[in-house]
C-alpha cells in the first residue's frame, strides 16, 4: 500500500505534462491554420482538440481514483481507471477512422 503513493504521483505528473504539450500542440497547431488557411492543419489542430479532451479526462479519473471508499463505492473508485482507459483508446480510434476518411478523401480528389 505504501508504494500507491508515489506511483499515483507519477500518473499524476505523467498525465498533467501530457495535458500540458498537448495543448501547447494544439494552440501551435491552430496558430499555423490562422497563418496559413490550411485544411490539412486545421484537420490536424482539430484533432489535437480530441487528445487535450482525452488527457483531461484521465487526468480527472486518476484524481477520482484516489477517492477513498464511501457508501457507494465499499471497494474505492480505482475501477474508473479501467474505464478512463477505455475511453482514452477509443479516442485513439475516431482518430484512425478521422486519418482514414482523410486518406479517402484524398484519393478521390485525383
Ligand atoms: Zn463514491
């Protein structure tokens, strides 16, 4: 039990600097659409929007994880990490689908 504590300090460091670059991607991302008018950017900055959302999302679940048990939860609130993770690489797949429907589009324009 004593080894959670760091390891939770870890996630937490490794999930804040993920949120933290990934806006900082984002907001370079969309400032290269505004001086250039390209759709391939702004397809791209659009994109980064699904990742800052999906690394705020496991950031708040590994700050409810640590919730101790109450009433509700006897066991704690660990098990929302299973499903923040299944979120997260869900968002990874919209991103392969958005990156195919690109690809698609692409082709059909030659
Ligand atoms: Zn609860």
């Amino acid at each position: 039990m004593m080894s959670e504590i760091p390891e939770r300090k870890a996630r937490l460091y490794a999930i804040s600097l993920s949120l933290m670059v990934g806006s900082m991607v984002m907001a370079v991302k969309f400032y290269a659409y505004w001086l250039t008018d390209s759709s391939a950017l702004l397809s791209d900055a659009l994109e980064s929007i699904i990742n800052v959302v999906a690394s705020a999302f496991a950031l708040w679940s590994i700050l409810f994880s640590g919730r101790p048990p109450d009433h509700t939860h006897p066991y704690g609130h660990g098990k929302v990490e299973y499903f923040s993770a299944f979120v997260v690489s869900g968002s990874g797949f919209m991103k392969k689908v958005r990156a195919g429907l690109w690809l698609e589009v692409v082709h059909s324009r030659r």
